[in-house]
C-alpha cells in the first residue's frame, strides 16, 4: 500500500481537480492548452496506475500458485508427523512437526499478503476507473470549449466585418451621387458630339451651298422631263398623208 501511495495521491488531487476553474483559466487565455497540460497529466497517471496494477495482479498469482503449493506441503507434512507417531518414530515427527510450524507461518503470511494485494487491486482498479471517467469528463469538456473558441473567434470576424463596413459606409453613400455625376458627364459627352456633327452638316451645307445644289438638281430634273414634253408636243400624223 505504501509503494502506491503517492501515485493514489496524484491522482486523487487530478480528480478533485476543479473543472470550472480550469475552464475559467482556459477561456482566460483563450486556448485549450491549459485543458490538454491537464489531460496529458491525467494520462500519465492512468499509465502508472496500470502499471501497479499489473504488478498487483502478476502478484496475486504468484500467491496463489505459491499458497497452493505450500498448502499441499503442509498437508503431506501433517500427514507425515501423524504417521511417524504412529511408528514410534519421535524424534522424527518432532523434526517434521517444527517444518511443518515453519511452512504453516509462512502459509499465514502468504495469506495475509494475498489479502493485502486485493485490496491494493481494489484500490488501484477503483482509481483508474474514477479517472478514466475524469478523463472522458476532461475531453468532453476540453471539446466544448474549442468550440466555444471558436464560435467566439467567428463572432469576432463578424464583428470587425460590420465594424469594417460601418467605417465604409459614408462613402458606399456617395455611389449614387457618383453615379449621377457619371451620368450627367455622360449626357454633355454625348451633346458635345450632337453639336459636333450639326456643326459639320453646317459646315458641309455652307460650302456646297444647299441652295445651288437644289437647282441643280432641278435643272437635271427638267432636262429629263424635257424629250419627254417635246414627244408629247409633236402632232400626230394624218390619215390621208
């Protein structure tokens, strides 16, 4: 009992372990570091309750084998003084008989220790099984808490994005105004090229000289029209010629 104590110990105190504070401590830094130090703690001292276990238990059976044995010693031997006795062989059952006391001591010590490894079994398997179950408690609560941190690091994103566009949002104003600025510079863009081009018929008309051209185009008119007339001027011609 006395080999294990100080392992007991550890892992009575990661037990009891306050698990609020650990969380208090862990969203203080934002980080589940500090629930996997406590974790990995944890998990080096199931190893080492395994570890005694296993001895505990590879004990026990040696015991057992051992106890087994010396009681099948110990009956031979009672067996053996009785038969002596009855030989009148003395001083040889006497013999016999103090072996017999000392295997009989060894017996009950044999016992006594298989008595005491139990219950050093017992303790050790009831440890190991209260921490795994903080263990299990551990890591559930070790993934709640990522998550949290990370709901948390979202919320955050969310935040400096709105923050972000409340800073821009003056100028996301301005579009329309932009936009009417746009279009105003557009429509004089265009006017300009309106008045371009009647300038240039303008200018066209003013050198070819509209007037002239529709005469021209009236003289070739009549002088089309002019065979036609004198055609239909001629008189026909008589019957008797």
């Amino acid at each position: 009992m006395a080999g294990y104590q100080s392992i007991l110990d550890r892992v009575g105190l990661l037990i009891t372990a306050n698990i609020n504070a650990l969380l208090d401590k862990a969203l203080g830094a934002n980080s589940v570091a500090v629930f996997d130090e406590y974790v990995n703690r944890m998990s080096g001292a199931l190893g080492a309750l395994e570890t005694a276990e296993g001895v505990e238990r590879g004990r026990s059976k040696t015991l057992n084998r051992q106890i087994e044995e010396l009681e099948t010693q110990c009956e031979q031997m009672d067996d053996d003084v009785d038969r002596l006795l009855a030989k009148g062989e003395r001083q040889l059952a006497a013999a016999r008989q103090a072996v017999l006391n000392t295997k009989s001591q060894l017996l009950e010590q044999m016992k006594d220790d298989q008595a005491n490894c139990q219950q050093e079994i017992r303790k050790l398997a009831d440890s190991r099984a209260k921490l795994m179950a903080q263990i299990e408690i551990a890591k559930a609560k070790r993934q709640q808490l990522a998550a949290y941190i990370e709901q948390k690091k979202a919320a955050d994103l969310r935040y400096e994005a709105q923050a972000g566009a409340h800073v821009v949002t003056p100028d996301r104003l301005r579009t329309d105004e932009i936009l009417e600025r746009a279009r105003r510079e557009l429509e004089v863009a265009e006017g300009k090229n309106e008045a371009a081009a009647a300038t240039l018929d303008a200018r066209i008309d003013e050198l070819l000289g509209t007037d002239e051209i529709e005469m021209q185009l009236r003289a070739r008119e009549a002088k089309a029209l002019g065979p036609k007339k004198k055609q239909q001027e001629l008189p026909e011609p008589s019957e008797a010629n």
